[in-house]
C-alpha cells in the first residue's frame, strides 16, 4: 500500500491478486449473492484507489480494506431495504399465479418485431421501385391517410385502370 500511496499505480495490482480473494469471500458471506459480493469487491478497490493519499501507513492495511468492504456491505443493505427485489416467479395471492404470469408485455414477441421490420424493409424498396406518380398516391394514401383527395389526382394523371396484383407482389399483402 505504501507504493500505491506513493504514486505506484500498478501495485494495485499486487494488492488486488493478495486481497481480492479474501474481501469477495467476505463479502459473499455478508451480502449472500455472488454477483452482489463481485460488485462491491470490485468497488472497494476502486475506492482504495481513490483514497491512497489518505491512508495511515501506521495502520494495518488488512483493517482499512475490511472496513471500506464492510461499509459497501452495509450500503448495499440499505439500498436493498428502500429498493426491494421482486420475484417475477413468487406466487402472487391466487392460486398457482405467479407475478411474472400476471404482467402482459404491451411490445410485440422479438420475432414478431423482426419479421414486420423486414416486411417494413421490403415494402419500402417495392415502393421505392415504383413509378413516381403512383409512389405519391401509394405513399400519401397509406402513410399520410390522404386517400381521395390524392387518389383522384392520380386517376386524372393516369386514366388507365390499374391492378394492385400486378403492382403490389403477393409477399406484401397481408393475405399473402
């Protein structure tokens, strides 16, 4: 400790590999979850990082890294008591619910998401391969909601009758 107070950063390294083990040992065994007692391993380096300057080389080095690990410890206490972990898997009070049964997710299934971005993206370049007056009244009628004022300007443009199945591929329809 006494080279990382003087300005030798890489010893934390050396008092990593010495107390890494111990502290996150300690720390699982008062925080009970391995993941937790990572974490704050992890902090309590960094803070004696960032408090080298303030140590007392008169003390022993082992207390003053317990204690900073015990005050994570506790911290994390108190975080956990005003920020409490639910289980989605707990039962609620109806018989065999569980909370995670409860919850309906408002978002589409990822694969659902995918496929209707992909029916996005090929609809968008079918479009895009279409003449320019028929890509206006087909982009004004389906995205803008401005169907008759357009549709009529696109049949006094273009008088011959058209087919949305020699225009449109089948792929894109919703029947399709």
């Amino acid at each position: 400790m006494e080279r990382l107070a003087a300005g030798q950063d890489a010893a934390l390294n050396d008092l990593m590999e010495r107390h890494a083990s111990p502290v996150f040992h300690f720390l699982c065994r008062m925080v009970g979850n391995e993941d937790d007692a990572n974490d704050l391993a992890q902090e309590t380096f960094v803070r004696v990082f960032r408090a080298r300057a303030s140590f007392r080389t008169s003390e022993k080095f082992s207390t003053w890294l317990f204690t900073i690990a015990a005050n994570l410890a506790r911290n994390h206490f108190r975080w956990r008591s005003r920020h409490p972990n639910v289980s989605l898997e707990a039962e609620t009070g109806e018989a065999e619910q569980t909370l995670g049964s409860t919850l309906t997710a408002n978002d589409p299934a990822p694969n659902e998401q995918a496929l209707a971005a992909e029916r996005a993206a090929a609809v968008r370049a079918a479009v895009g391969k279409l003449p320019e007056d028929l890509r206006e009244a087909i982009v004004l009628c389906e995205w803008r909601n401005s169907v008759w004022p357009t549709l009529q300007r696109f049949w006094k443009r273009r008088p011959r009758p058209w087919n949305r199945d020699c225009i449109v591929p089948d792929r894109f329809c919703a029947n399709g």
